[in-house]
C-alpha cells in the first residue's frame, strides 16, 4: 500500500477519538436541550467536516495517482508482452530459416563427398594412365620394327590393364 495512504489512514485514526467526543457532546447537548452548548459544540462541526473532508480529498488524488501508475505500469506490460511475442515469432521463422540453410549445408556436404569420391576414383584413373603412358614412353619397352609396323612387346596388354582399372574397357 501507498506511503501516503498510510499516512492518511494513521489521521483518520487519531482523529477518531476526537470525532467520537464530538458526536457524544452534541448528543448530550441536544438531549440537554441546552442550545448555548448546542451551538457551541457546533461551532466545531465545520473543523472536523473540514478535516474528514481533506482526508477523503487526499484518499481520491492518492486513488487517482495509483490508479494511473497502475495504468502506465499495464501499459508498459503490454508493450513488453507484445514485444517478447514479437521476438519469440523472430526466434522461430530464424529457426526455420536455420533448419532450411542446415538442409542445404547437409545436402552440400553429401555433394562434397561425393565429389571427393569422385575425385579420388580420377586421381587414381589419372595415375594409372601416366604410368601407362610413361612405360609406352619408354624405348626399352618397344618391340621390334617389321614391315614398318610397330610391334610392342607386351602385345598392348598394359593399355588393356589400365582401361579396364579405369572402366574404360574390358579386363584382359
């Protein structure tokens, strides 16, 4: 509870006492008939109108206050509300978003392997072809000359080898 609400209640708490003296001495007054008295007494009857009129004044702008503090502190909660479902709807279309690049990623990372494979498959093919070509290369590996023809001496039996280690042709 409010400061200032305390403050008026702890008042309106001492002035009790006083209210109820008041209201008894009218009360005897009036059952006195004694109008000197009578008037008397209610010469104070303003003083404590006043007085119960100020703090129930003070209770309505202390409402007021706290009723608008409460009004701004709803309105902050809203905007904290809306903002928080603003992000948590960012969050998800940013997962989704994240699940759809991961798919993509995952689908480059089957292609890379593949490639790699692929790679690997035509690095070899590619050794093997220079060993091939190197051997043929090579004189001392050359056959005799007969009717200008070249005859090698393996009969073309390593090219054979090589293209079918290559799946280009048939193994020997």
């Amino acid at each position: 509870m409010s400061q200032r609400i305390e403050e008026l209640k702890g008042l309106h708490i001492k002035s009790k006492p006083e209210k109820d003296t008041f209201l008894k001495n009218l009360n005897a007054a009036a059952k006195s008939r004694n109008l000197a008295k009578l008037l008397f007494i209610t010469d104070g009857f303003p003083d404590v109108v006043k007085g119960y009129d100020w703090v129930i004044d003070e209770l309505f702008d202390e409402i007021e206050r706290l009723t608008k503090e409460k009004d701004g502190i709803e309105q902050q909660a809203q905007k904290w509300t809306e903002a928080l479902q603003a992000a948590k709807k960012t969050n998800l279309e940013i997962a989704k978003e994240r699940d759809e690049y991961q798919k993509i990623a995952d689908g480059y990372a089957t292609d890379i392997r593949a490639a790699h494979k692929q790679w690997l498959v035509l690095q070899e093919a590619n050794i093997s072809m220079r060993e091939a070509l190197e051997w043929y290369g090579d004189t001392d590996n050359w056959g005799r000359m007969e009717r200008q023809k070249l005859y090698l001496g393996d009969g073309g039996e390593r090219a054979r080898s090589v293209l079918a280690k290559i799946g280009e042709g048939e193994k020997p």
